[in-house]
C-alpha cells in the first residue's frame, strides 16, 4: 500500500481513549488520565489518527478525560516524527501551508525553505536546516542528510456531513501531462473515464480495509484498465500505457486562491 493512509479501529470505545495512563478501562482510573491532546500542543500522539469532528464545534465529550483523536479547530492537520513514532504537530500557519499545496494534484511536494521555519520554534529543533522538502506521494520530508516522516490527519466520515477535508479526489495524470480527475470529460485528450472518484475511493478503502485486493478494474470505450494501489497506477490491458494516478483532499473552499 501506500503508506500515507492509516487504518482506523472502528472498535475503539472513546471512553478508553487515553494511550499515556497505562489505566485500564474502570471509571476509577479517570483521574490519572490525561486531557486530550489539541493541534497546538507539541506532541501529537493520539490513539486514532483522526481529527475528532467534535472538536472543532468545542462540544467533545471526552475533552477533560482525554479523547483518543486529536483535539483542533480546523478539519485537518499536519505532523512530523524522527521515528515514525513521536508525533510533533505543525504549527496552524504551515499546516494550511501544507494542506493547500496537497490538495492540489499538480504539486509532488512542497518546498519548505519558502517557508519560515525559523519563527517556528517548536519544530525548527528536528528540521534544523531551512532546506527541507516534503514529498506528497511518500510522506516522507528530506534534506540533504536526514529523513523524517509526516502525516495528515482529517476528519472522520459522518453520515450526513460532507466535508472536503475527508473527500478524496482522483486524478490521472494524462499524455499531455494535465491531472485529469476521473469521471471528467476531458475535450482534449478525449479521455474520460466510465468511473470516477467515488468508485475509485470505495474501492481504495476496502483495499485499505482487508489489504488483499491491491487492484480495480474499469471499462472505457471498450477498453480495460486497472488501478494498482501499492504502485498508484493504471494500466491500460490493451496496450500496457501506464499512467501515474493521484489521490488527494479536495480543497476546502475557504483556503482555495
Ligand atoms: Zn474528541
């Protein structure tokens, strides 16, 4: 797979969210739990790699006991970790920085040396060195010597709510090197697609979920193709043209130039 999507236990119970108290799940230990972790603090471990959608309405039920996802005011957020273990959040300016840029399918990564890191203290002891870039398909945020790694975070899905941060895009990139989402008419290239984001998502997810069928197949214009999730490509059965094949947030319409 992947590697940037992270599976969620739908099981978790939220009472027993706390992952620092070492407590089991009797209402006695509440007092040792910690509170719940807020996108400003520095360390962002949380149970579920998720934004509780609560939060961000500040009406949390488990806000004083300590919520197993992250505590923020927006429906996204960004973080950085040495070991793949010890998650630091990013400071709001740049995880806007970072959402903009990624939801854009035209972007492999961003720059962070156009950012200003130095004002960023919190994070500017692990990047140490203003030359950082942060490659979007790998998650993974290089310089010249080191490698560190990064996450995004959203909302999870509720049932009648529909949020961009959680709606994912697909995206095609085509001869004319143009990311063209699927289910578009493109009048150009003449490629559009018979499916589209949707099915794509559907289909991704259960991969995700079961991590055995790593493939979808779809028809167009007679032709087979099948999307590979672990290479994040499509293949054209016929003729063997591969294309690269992008899965991104859509943007939230208020941080859209
Ligand atoms: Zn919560």
């Amino acid at each position: 797979m992947s590697g940037y999507e992270y599976k969620i236990d739908e099981s978790l119970d939220e009472n027993k969210g706390n992952q620092n108290s070492g407590a089991n799940s009797s209402g006695q230990n509440y007092k040792n739990r910690s509170k719940s972790i807020w996108s400003w603090d520095e360390k962002g471990n949380v149970k579920v790699v998720e934004i509780c959608y609560n939060s961000i309405l500040n009406k949390c039920s488990y806000e004083a006991e300590g919520c197993s996802r992250l505590h923020s005011d927006l429906h996204f957020h960004w973080q950085i970790s040495k070991q793949d273990s010890e998650w630091i959040n990013l400071p709001k300016p740049l995880v806007i920085e970072l959402e903009v840029a990624y939801c854009d399918p035209n972007n492999d990564g961003i720059d962070l040396s156009k950012v200003e890191i130095k004002k960023l203290s919190e994070i500017s002891d692990i990047l140490g060195t203003p030359s950082w870039k942060l490659n979007f398909d790998t998650f993974l945020l290089k310089s010249e010597k080191k490698s560190i790694h990064s996450r995004r975070l959203c909302t999870e899905k509720i049932v009648g709510k529909k949020l961009p941060s959680n709606k994912y895009i697909w995206y095609f990139l085509d001869e004319k090197e143009r990311w063209i989402e699927y289910g578009k008419y493109d009048s150009q290239t003449h490629f559009g697609s018979e499916t589209n984001s949707e099915h794509i998502e559907f289909e991704f997810k259960k991969y995700l979920s079961n991590n055995r069928k790593n493939t979808m197949l779809f028809q167009y214009q007679m032709m087979t193709y099948c999307i590979d999730f672990d290479s994040m490509n499509q293949t054209n059965l016929k003729s063997q043209v591969k294309r690269k094949v992008r899965r991104r947030p859509e943007i939230d319409v208020k941080y859209k130039y």
